[in-house]
C-alpha cells in the first residue's frame, strides 16, 4: 500500500510540473507528450531507487531510454508509411510493433546484457 501511495504522490507532483512547462510549449498538444511518460518513468525510478537501489535503477533508466528510441523508430516508419504509401492505419502501426519490439530487445540486449 505505501508503494501506491508514493508512486501516486511522486506521479502527481511531476504530472503538476510538466503540465506547468507544458504551457510554455506551442501547440498545445504537446502538453500531452510532456504529462504522461516523464511522470511515470520518473514515479517508476524513484521506486526502483527506494526499493532496490541506485545499481538497478540505473539498468531499469537505460531499458526506458532503449525503449524510447525504438519508439522514435516506430513513430517515424508509422509516419513515413502512412504518408506514402496510404495504407490502413491499423495494419501499419500493429505491423510497426514488430520492429519496436526488435529494436527495443536489440538495444537492451547489446547494450544492457
């Protein structure tokens, strides 16, 4: 229970705060990019850091950091196809989850390993 709490307290201050530098930011839809996965990562790492130390924190950071640029990778081919070639939207972005699965365990498994 004290995990729920300090993860929803930690999830909600750094919510708050990016929501604050969110507004600074044009357009608008942004503020959607700066709420959600900054807040989680960080509540995330705070508890890894409490409960299991700076040494294993430090391997969960480097997964997300991994994760998050086969998500660049995915974004920017879902864009691509579906600018040019003018396929479905869900064939393409459930097709693209392949290639962010691989690049995602490619990187943490050369990287992390």
């Amino acid at each position: 229970m004290n995990e729920i709490l300090i993860r929803f307290l930690i999830g909600g201050i750094v919510v708050s705060a990016f929501a604050l530098v969110s507004d600074v930011f044009k357009p608008k839809s942004f503020a959607g990019i700066f709420g959600a996965a900054p807040s989680v990562a960080l509540a995330t790492i705070s508890l890894t850091v409490i409960k299991s130390g700076r040494a294993y924190a430090a391997i969960e950071a480097h997964s997300m950091i991994y994760g998050a640029l086969a998500f660049i990778l995915y974004a920017w081919l879902v864009g691509r196809l579906l600018l040019r070639c003018k396929w479905s939207t869900l064939l393409v972005t459930a097709s693209a989850l392949a290639v962010w699965c691989v690049s995602a365990l490619g990187l943490w498994m050369v990287f992390v390993r």
